[in-house]
C-alpha cells in the first residue's frame, strides 16, 4: 500500500482548523455513502430469509442472529490487523478496499436471491466490513482533533448526523427496490463510496505518528491495552456497554419485531428504517450543540438515559403509535458514547496506542461483544414469542439495563477535560 508522500505529511501537519473542518465535513459524507450502501439491504434482508425459512419467525430470529455472530467472529481476527495496518499505512487504503468487498459480496447475493448459504457469506464477511470502514474513518477524524476531546466529540457527533443521513436514504431505497434488486444497487453504491474516498479525500496520517505494524501486536486480546489504567478501563467498559444497542446490532431484532409484533411487510419496515435515519440525523445534529454548549460529560449522561427510555419504551410497544414513540425517544440517545469514545481517544494515546489501534482495540471488544449480542438477543425474541409466550421486547429490555451499566461505569471513570 502506498505510504503518504511528504508533501501530502506537510499539508496535513499545516492545515488550519478551517481546512480540517472542511476535511472532516469530506469524511462525514464518505459515511454517510457508506452507510447508504450498508441499509439499502436492513429491509430486504429478513424478509429473504424469512421467505426461505418458509415464513417461521423464531427460526429466521436464531439464523440471523447466527448471520452476525459469525461477523462478529470474523471481526475479531481482522479489527487488530487492519487498526495496526491503517496506523502505518494510512487511513484511505483501507476506506477504499472495504467498500469494493461488499460490493462484490452483494453481487452474489442479487445473483443468487434464494439461497442461504450465501445469504450467511454476505451477511458475516460484508458486516465485518463496515468496521473495516468505519474505524480508519473514525481514526481520521482523530488524527484532526484528539488532542480537542469536545472539538471531537462535536465532529463526531456531526459524523453521527451524516451517518443517519445514510441510514434513512439506504432503507427508503431498498424498500422500493425490493430484494435481489437492493443488493445489486447496494453494490453499485459501495463502488461509488470507494471512488469517492480515493478522489476526494485526502490521508489524515502524517509521517510523524505513523507505528509500524508487528505482527507480534496482533492478537484477538488486543482490547486488554484498553485495561492497562483504572480510568481508561471504566471508560473502556462504559463503551462496550453502550455498543448493546447500536444499530447494527439491533436492526435484525428491530426488523423482526415489526413482523412479529407489528405485522409489518417490506415497506412498512423500510419506512421505520428511514425514519431510524432521519432520527440519527437529528440526534447528531442535537448532541453536537449540546456538547458545543455544555460539555461531553452532560451530553453522555443525557444520551444514556434517553436511550435507557426508549428501549424500555419500545419493548413495551404493540402499536405502531407505541413504536413510533420509541423511536422518536431515540432521537436523544443515539450519541450517548460519543463523549465516552472521546475520552478514551485521549486516555489511551498517554498509553502511546496509534489512534486507528485504539479504535480497533474497541472494536476487538465490541466484536467479543457482537459475538454475545445477536445470540442472546434472538434466543430471547425466540423464546418470548414461541410456547405460548407474548414477551418479544425482551432485547429491548436487556439494551436498556446494559445502557444504565454503561451511566454509571462512566460516572466511575471520573474522566477530565
């Protein structure tokens, strides 16, 4: 891969905060085409496999759920590798290939609609490869501001924003596109993201803080640097508790919940989905404000208990109204670890930890995270729905709980400005 020249490491070492916010604003939009790429499949995807499963929900819930254990795993050999490779090789190359495999894993999906197997490649490799994208993203925004946690914490937030965008535009498209036809234009989309990282963006690395890879500092316990001081430990733990609910962990159970509970079809779910977007755009453009006015510390603690509410919110839904209360609910919580992420960027750096590696040593954990998360919470749909029970927001209770834990690991980090 080719390093960054030096021209390039002195442009980037001079830039004046107006051309790293305009930078970082080129970086926002890469994921926000991303995650337009990702979700075009979210409101396809279950009712193909629910289709092929012959229209049983609790053995669709487990095979999904199985779909991103597996990523999950996949995600733990890989995180380590490519978080060293983008702190020595820089942060483009890798925003620039992850893209491309999707693309062509979606391919073989459109070609070959009915078929699980592939249904479970796509779903494991191509998950993998959203933080594959997503961390050396993460890693540049880093590169322009860590040493500014509330400076970062807004850009991520903005980051946030534009990554809704993404998740609002892809579902709408998918739901219209409608099956094998999403996946193609989903690949289509993927290549388009990639040229546009390669011809408009520019490395964030410079010469200066690039670390060598060793292939001695991969291993699948890489998040352990993480536990090296009490504060980045809490800090750490606080992280991987909020991670419960992100959306691509959740967006299988949220899909299938619609069926279940809602008696949703392809359109009805891609309606939700887009709408999931439209809140993560205001919930990005909310917290960014919040945290420019207040501090990263009001912001978490405002997002956390937002998000504990909604959960419990939609878990108790049977309506649509109800559902859509929820969500409107979430609207205030989806930012709720970017001040956490923040502090752990500017706690783990005194551990002299490359900024992409820290960011994969926190995606090694959510992945062990990843591998638990969809198991558990199909198992629970699964058996909130089947024997005569009526209890399918048991997920959504469980995100909830783990949501409070991570409150109040972070109140025990007690970081500082």
């Amino acid at each position: 891969m080719a390093s960054v020249s030096n021209a390039e490491a002195k442009r980037v070492t001079e830039r004046s905060e107006d051309a790293k916010d305009a930078l970082a604003s080129k970086i926002c939009i890469a994921l926000g085409l991303m995650m337009t790429s990702v979700t075009m499949c979210v409101p396809t995807r279950a009712p193909m496999v629910l289709s092929i499963k012959k229209g049983d929900a609790a053995a669709t819930a487990k095979a999904m759920g199985l779909m991103s254990t597996m990523a999950a795993v996949i995600e733990l050999v890989i995180n380590p590798v490519l978080g060293k490779l983008s702190d020595e090789h820089g942060r483009k190359p890798f925003m620039t290939f992850t893209p491309l495999v999707s693309a062509f894993l979606h391919t073989l999906v459109a070609a070959m609609p009915g078929n699980l197997a592939m249904q479970f490649v796509d779903r494991m490799i191509s998950g993998s490869m959203i933080f594959g994208f997503m961390a050396p993203l993460n890693a540049s925004l880093a590169d322009l501001f860590a040493k500014n946690p509330q400076k970062l914490g807004a850009m991520m937030a903005k980051a946030g924003s534009l990554m809704g965008a993404g998740a609002a535009l892809g579902p709408f498209i998918g739901a219209k596109l409608g099956g094998a036809r999403s996946f193609f234009i989903s690949a289509l989309a993927f290549v388009g993201t990639s040229f546009y990282v390669q011809t408009l963006m520019e490395e964030t690395l410079t010469e200066d803080r690039k670390k060598a890879f060793k292939w001695s500092d991969i291993n699948p316990l890489l998040f352990l640097k993480l536990y090296n001081k009490k504060t980045l430990a809490w800090l750490s733990s606080s992280s991987a508790l909020a991670s419960f609910g992100d959306y691509v962990n959740v967006y299988d159970i949220n899909n299938l919940f619609m069926i279940k509970v809602l008696g949703y079809g392809q359109s009805q779910i891609g309606t939700f989905a887009t709408l999931v977007g439209v809140t993560q755009i205001l919930g990005g453009q909310i917290s960014s404000k919040l945290i420019k006015a207040t501090s990263l510390k009001l912001a978490t603690v405002f997002g956390n208990i937002w998000w504990a509410v909604g959960m419990l919110m939609m878990g108790s839904a049977r309506t649509t109204p109800q559902a859509f209360a929820a969500l409107l609910i979430w609207t205030l919580g989806h930012q709720r670890a970017t001040g956490t992420n923040s502090y752990v960027q500017k706690y783990a750096a005194k551990e002299d930890m490359g900024r992409a590696e820290i960011i994969a040593a926190q995606g090694n954990l959510s992945a062990y995270l990843k591998v638990l998360a969809p198991l558990l919470y199909s198992n629970l749909f699964a058996l909130g729905t089947s024997n005569g029970h009526n209890m399918p927001g048991l997920p959504y209770f469980l995100i909830s709980a783990l949501t409070v834990l991570s409150q109040l690991a972070f109140l025990k980090a007690a970081p500082e400005d």
